[in-house]
C-alpha cells in the first residue's frame, strides 16, 4: 500500500466498480421505463460513496456536513432550473 492510500479506500473503490458494473448492465438489460431511473439512483449512490469516503466528509465536523448538504441543495436547484428550462423550449425540426 503507498503513502497516499487511506485504509478506507480500497472497500469504497470495489464498491464504485461494482457500481459501475451493474450500471452498464442496467444499461444493456433493463427496459426502456426503469432503466434511466435505476441508473441515476446508481449514480446517486456512487457520489455518495466518492463525498462520504474520499472527500472525508464522514469524519468532519458539523459545519462541513452543513457546507456538503448546502452544496447538494443548490446542486438540485441548479438541475431543476436547467431541466425546466429544456422542456420549456420548442423544438424546431
């Protein structure tokens, strides 16, 4: 193990592999309804696992939980406007 690994992060690395693996079968497999909503709840859970473990986040104070919970607030503010925004326009063919 070098230096620059932490103990932690090995588990979390086979995690995010796992991850991405049923992922791309998600994508190959699934049917058209379930499949964009199993991949972002996949993807969900792999940010997750990259903010909690590999940005330390898990083992910092309460004002770090509250700047990561903000930024995630204003992340999901940022994706509604962008999406109200796309399905506000009319397609020009």
């Amino acid at each position: 193990m070098t230096k620059y690994a932490r103990p932690g992060s090995w588990p979390t690395f086979i995690g995010l592999a796992v991850l991405l693996g049923a992922s791309i079968l998600v994508s190959r497999l699934m049917p058209d309804p379930w499949r964009i909503a199993l991949i972002l709840s996949l993807a969900g859970v792999q940010g997750l696992l990259m903010v909690l473990n590999f940005m330390r986040v898990r083992l910092h104070g309460q004002l770090i939980w509250i700047a990561a919970g903000a930024s995630f607030v204003w992340l999901g503010i940022l994706f509604a406007l962008t999406l109200g925004d796309y399905l506000s326009r009319q397609v020009v063919w």
